[in-house]
C-alpha cells in the first residue's frame, strides 16, 4: 500500500464545476499536511496547508480529517486556468522529516 | 517567488558523457532534494541532504550522486549518461521543520541519445 493515495483521475469538469480530489494517507503520526499544484511539464508548487480546523482561500477549501486519515480538496465554480495536477503531500516525523508526494490528481477543466 | 535555480534548464547530450545538473538556492534553506519526474508521471525521490556534508539516497535508486559543500548549492552528477536517464529533474529546498513546505526549482529537462 503507497503512503499517500489519491484518487486516479483525470477528471474532466466544465467551467463552473464544483471538483472533490480526496487522498488518504498511512502513517497516523503524519504531522503536516498540503496541496501543491503542478501545471503540465512545470515544477510543483505550494497550494495550501491543510489544517485540522479545515481552511479556505478563495474558491479553494481544504479538509484534514485524522481519524479517517484523509485529506480533501474542494475547488468551486472551477475556472479553465485550474487545469493541472494537485498533488496532496504529508509530512512524517521520522528522526528527521519525511515528505511524501502522492501521485497527483490531474484536473482538465473544459469551456 | 521560489529563489532557486536549475541549470541547463535542457539539455541534450550523447551516451556515456558525464553531466552535472546544477541547483542553487538563496533561501539559506537547511534541507535540499533532488526529484525524478517523467512526463505525466508521479515525483520521485532520488536523493537528499539536511545540510552541508549530508547527502542521502532516496527511495528510487539512481545511479547519480550528489555533494552538499556549500548551503545553497546542491549539484547532481552522471558519471556515464544512458538513454534510460532521459527524465526531468526537479530541486527542491525547504527548511528543516514539520511545516516543510517545499520550494522547487523549474527543472532540467535531460535527453540522453
């Protein structure tokens, strides 16, 4: 079992959409949390953090939910420009810190 | 604005050259990565360091290395490049701490012929 899953996609939404990606995670003593994004053949980058209490910014709300291990992203009313890979990443403590990429979800929004 | 820096953000070059694949941050960020990336696939590690003089594999093998002499310079090396090298690299720095967010740089973009 990977560390991080998220679901497979792609998924194809029109302009205007509300879009769920959900990811679960197995290391219950995972401490951060995170959504980065990936636009095609660009380098990740910071989305949001994922907190406890849920969090918001703009069109984009993110859930932690650590009983069930799992983290979600909601993008409403999606705009063509959200066409891209998110990536949900956890951070484990582990001696060190250990970050671990899921997969990607890849998102194609259409007009 | 991520401050670090990838060059040669392409590079094409024949089998059994040697590369070294260059990463700078200004950031003075501790912990610095190396990632893997082939188009549309999945990000994988492929080497690490928490700061100068640590360097440590990730959980993809790869057959280049790394050296951290300097903070804010992190170089990856093919001693032998092969077709089966052909990938985009990414580098990465954070800070060592759990919010560890990660900042990447714009990729090398490397074709082995």
């Amino acid at each position: 079992r990977k560390e991080v899953e998220q679901d497979p996609g792609p998924f194809n939404v029109p302009e205007g959409a509300t879009v769920a990606f959900n990811c679960t995670y197995s290391n219950s003593a995972s401490q951060s949390f995170f959504w980065y994004r990936q636009d095609c053949r660009k380098e990740p980058k910071l989305l949001m953090s994922v907190y406890s209490s849920g969090n918001e910014d703009g069109r984009f709300t993110a859930q932690l939910n650590r009983a069930s291990q799992y983290i979600s992203l909601l993008i409403r009313d999606s705009k063509l420009s959200d066409s891209a890979t998110y990536l949900c990443v956890v951070t484990e403590r582990t001696g060190g810190f250990k970050t671990i990429f899921g997969a990607g979800t890849r998102l194609f929004v259409k007009a | 604005e991520a401050d670090i820096y990838q060059t040669p953000r392409y590079l094409v070059i024949g089998t059994g050259k040697k590369i070294t694949l260059e990463c700078s941050q200004t950031m003075g960020h501790d912990k610095m990565y190396w990632y893997q990336q082939d188009p549309g696939m999945e990000l994988h590690l492929i080497h690490y360091s928490y700061g100068v003089n640590s360097t440590e594999k990730g959980d993809l093998s790869s057959e280049s290395t790394v050296s951290r002499i300097r903070t804010e310079h992190f170089p990856l090396t093919l001693e032998s490049a092969r077709p089966s090298h052909t990938s985009q690299y990414l580098c990465a720095s954070s800070v060592h701490k759990a919010d560890d967010t990660q900042y990447f740089g714009p990729g090398t973009r490397l074709t082995v012929l």
